[in-house]
C-alpha cells in the first residue's frame, strides 16, 4: 500500500507544478455545474451538448494540452 502512496503523492506534485489544487478543485466543481446529474435523461444531454459545442470549440485544443515535465 506504501507504493501506492507513493505514487499518489507524485501524481499530485506533477498535477501541481501545472495548476494550483485549488484552481483544480474549482474547475471540476464548474465541470460538475455544467453536467447533468448522473440520473437524468442521457438523450435529453445529449442534445444540451450539441447546442453548447459551438461555444466551446476554440477551447478544446486548450483543454487536450498534455505537459510533458
């Protein structure tokens, strides 16, 4: 179990030398306001989605950038 501590503790110091854990927490939190609940209509989302990707878009290549340190 130790290793896996370990490991732990080196993905959130390489998560952190990119973005604060609190700039983290706040993103996931927007992400989790802007998802549907996990019980409502999927097909309902889908469509919500459809109508919201043109707004998003120019981001995305922002959202898929990997750090390579």
């Amino acid at each position: 179990m130790l290793g896996a501590t370990q490991s732990t503790f080196k993905m959130w110091e390489r998560i952190e030398a990119v973005v604060p854990r609190h700039e983290l927490a706040a993103a996931i939190a927007a992400l989790f306001e802007l998802t549907p609940p996990l019980d409502s209509d999927a097909e309902a989302w889908r469509a919500m989605l459809v109508n919201r990707f043109g707004t998003v878009r120019p981001f995305l290549r922002l959202l898929v950038k990997v750090p390579t340190s």
